[in-house]
C-alpha cells in the first residue's frame, strides 16, 4: 500500500510541475528570478520553488532564459517533482 501512496503523490507532484511550467511558458515574461510559493492540486498543498538561469548556449541564444521547476509536499522538503523548460525572455506588462 505504501508503494501505490509514493506512486499517486510522485504523479500528482509531476502533474503539478507539469501545470506551473505551462504558466511560465504561457506567461507574457520570463520570471525574473526566484520564487518560491505554495498552490493546491489533487487535493493537496504543494510547496514550489522557481529559478532562472542562462540558455543551455547563452551566446547562441542570448534572448532565452532556463526556468527550473522543483515540487515538494512541504518548504525545504524533499523534491518530489521537477521540470525545466526554457523560453524567451518576453517584455513583463505594465498595467497603469
């Protein structure tokens, strides 16, 4: 029983780190540096961390930006979920 429990959290983390890295990809920018915060899916509270970085080749491709996606069931926890995904940089909205 133990093992099918690890098996729905680890998927319920993935499909977590799979919907936040929707939102950075859909987002009109790129983060523009860590965060961290806490949502709900699947019934449970998951705590995230985000952080950007350079392209895999930041000389070939300057205008993207690595975004790093770790999932865990509490802050500092063990990570259960992760995701990378790189895009561009993006022009942040000014709303006035």
């Amino acid at each position: 029983l133990s093992g099918a429990a690890d098996l729905a959290t680890s998927a319920a983390a993935r499909l977590e780190a799979d919907n936040l890295a929707v939102d950075i990809l859909a987002a009109p920018a790129a983060p523009a540096g860590p965060s961290e915060g806490v949502s709900s899916n699947a019934g449970r509270e998951w705590h995230y961390s985000i952080s950007t970085g350079p392209s895999p080749d930041p000389a070939a491709m300057p205008d993207l930006v690595a975004v790093d996606i770790a999932v865990s069931l509490q802050p500092g926890g063990r990570v259960i979920a992760r995701r990378s995904v790189v895009r561009g940089r993006g022009n942040p909205v000014v709303v006035q």
